[in-house]
C-alpha cells in the first residue's frame, strides 16, 4: 500500500510596518527545506532591491481587482492606499506537498484567514517598542513623514487585534536569529507556552509604556465604530 504523503500546515506570520517580520521569515526559512513562502501580490510602487516574484508580484490595481473578482485570493487588505494579498495556488501547491506555508499577511487580513483556516498557527512579530517602531520606519528613509504618521498610527490599530493571534515574538533590534528560534519552538510545541498570547497579558504596557492599555482600547473603540458605520 502507497504511503499517504503527509499534509501541511499552515503559518501565519504577520506584525506592524517596521517589525522586521520579512526578515525574520527569510532566517527562518534560511536552509530550512521544509517552509515554502507565500509571495504575495500587491499594487503599491516596488522598493530599491525588490524582485518581482521574489518580494512580491507588483501588478496594477485593475489586475488585483480583477483576480479578487476570479477568487483567485485566498485573502486581501487595501493597507495605506494599495492592495496586498495572496494568491490561492500558491498555498494549494504548497499543502499538497506537505510543506510548512508561511503565509505573511498585514494584520487587518488575520480575520479572514482564521475563518477559512482555523486550525493555522498565527504569530504576530512585533519590535521592543513603539519608539523602536518609529525608529526603524523612519530608518528606512524611503517614506515620507505623512506616510510614517499614518504607518504609526496603523499599528496601535493592528496591536489591538493581538487577540486574533495565538503566539506573539519580540524581534529585538539586530536580533533576527533570535525571533526566528522562538519562531521554530513554536512550531515544535517544546518552547511554545511563553508566546502564547494569553499568557502576555501585560505585553500592551510593555510596548506602549504605562498608558498602553488605554492605546489599545481606543484602538479598539475605534475599529468597532468603523466597523458600525459598514
């Protein structure tokens, strides 16, 4: 009898502009056969040193409209003014193959995905600090100061959806390797416990400072009221 070929799983991996979560995933996959990355597909203008099909499939906004429309899209968002989602055969592909996918999303498509996948494990990476945030989005020196308010502001937004996730990751500053260890722990179940969302209950304090749950909670206020007027 033919050996059944065992599935794969799903990874979400996801966190605020600035949280370095691409290069974490790019560790973490670094020699390791058994992740497959989703590429994801988005409108907005490549950066110095992106690759098409590498970073992302750069197409038009008419193009995106038009595969969200086939349901070619297993999920999207429109973050900042451009599209960003994920093709569905790149995951198929991937499962039938019994990869590990890792899926990298912005953080307002984590919903979607736990409805369609609820068995997937979702991590959000996160920096030390709002003020390491703001410090590597401006660090960058490719955005201007409008879209740096606007990416800051984004992010109390994302953090108050930490409750989507099962696992958080600190990414220390020049500390890849590290989050990408704890990345793996979880993966295995041996080192999983201590990133478990439920059991960082003080996390918003830590990130914010000493008024950080209230951030979050006017986050949170803010996003039910919009999601109201819908």
């Amino acid at each position: 009898m033919k050996k059944k070929k065992a599935e794969g799983r799903l990874l979400v991996i996801s966190g605020p502009a600035g949280s370095g979560k691409g290069t974490v995933i790019k560790t973490l996959m670094d020699g390791d056969e058994r992740f497959s990355y989703s590429v994801s597909a988005t409108t907005r203008a490549p950066r110095p040193g992106e690759i098409d099909g590498v970073n992302y499939y750069f197409i038009t906004r008419r193009e995106f409209e038009k595969r969200i429309s086939c349901g070619r899209m297993i999920e999207y968002t429109e973050y900042c003014g451009n599209y960003y989602g994920t093709p569905a055969d790149e995951l198929k592909k991937a499962l039938r193959k019994g990869k590990i996918f890792i899926l990298e999303i912005e953080v307002n498509g984590a919903s979607n995905i736990r409805r369609q996948f609820p068995d997937a494990t979702m991590i959000m990476i996160v920096p030390p600090d709002f003020r390491s945030l703001e410090a590597r989005l401006r660090g960058r020196g490719t955005e201007t100061e409008e879209s740096i308010e606007k990416r800051l502001e984004t992010s109390k937004k994302e953090l108050a959806c930490l409750g989507l996730f099962d696992y958080i990751v600190v990414n220390r500053d020049g500390a890849p390797e590290e989050a990408s260890e704890a990345v793996r722990g979880i993966i295995s179940g041996m080192d999983s416990e201590k990133y478990r969302v439920s059991n960082n209950p003080d996390f918003a304090e830590k990130f914010f400072g000493a008024n950080g749950q209230n951030v979050i909670e006017e986050s949170d206020q803010d996003i039910e009221r919009k999601s109201e007027k819908q």
